[in-house]
C-alpha cells in the first residue's frame, strides 16, 4: 500500500510542478519547481522499482539527478 501511494504522490508533485511553470506561476529555476519535480521523481522510482519497471524507473532517476543539480548549482551561485 505504501509503495501505491508513494508512486501516486509522486505523480501528483511532478504534475503540480508542470502546471506551476506552464501557468507562470513559477520559473524553472525557482527552488520550489525543482524541489517538486526532485520529490515527485523520487516518490515514482519507489513504486518503479517495487514493481520492476525499469524504463519509468530509468526516467525517473535521471529527473530527479537533473532537478538535483539545478538545486546544487543554484545554492553554488547564491553563495557565490
């Protein structure tokens, strides 16, 4: 049950995220978009890798080191 609802959540954030910046409401760069598409991503490699899908599971990893790094490069710059 846990691993349905973490694969759901998941969902949910990486949709809410997509939303956001398509309606403006935020950047790609702003935190909070990167922080729903990082959460969102690791929520759905939970449920992938419980039910073996490893292509989504791919997908997701990837989406997840990618929102990863925009977060890190941004605290660089803004320590910088």
């Amino acid at each position: 049950m846990l691993i349905d609802i973490s694969g759901w959540i998941g969902m949910v954030l990486i949709l809410v995220a997509y939303y956001l910046v398509s309606g403006k409401k935020v950047t790609e760069e702003a935190k909070s978009y990167q922080l729903l598409n990082l959460f969102g991503a690791i929520g759905i490699v939970v449920n992938t890798y419980f039910y073996r899908a490893w292509p989504a599971m791919t997908l997701n990893i990837v989406w997840a080191l990618i929102a990863l790094k925009t977060l890190l490069l941004r605290e660089r710059k803004s320590l910088s």
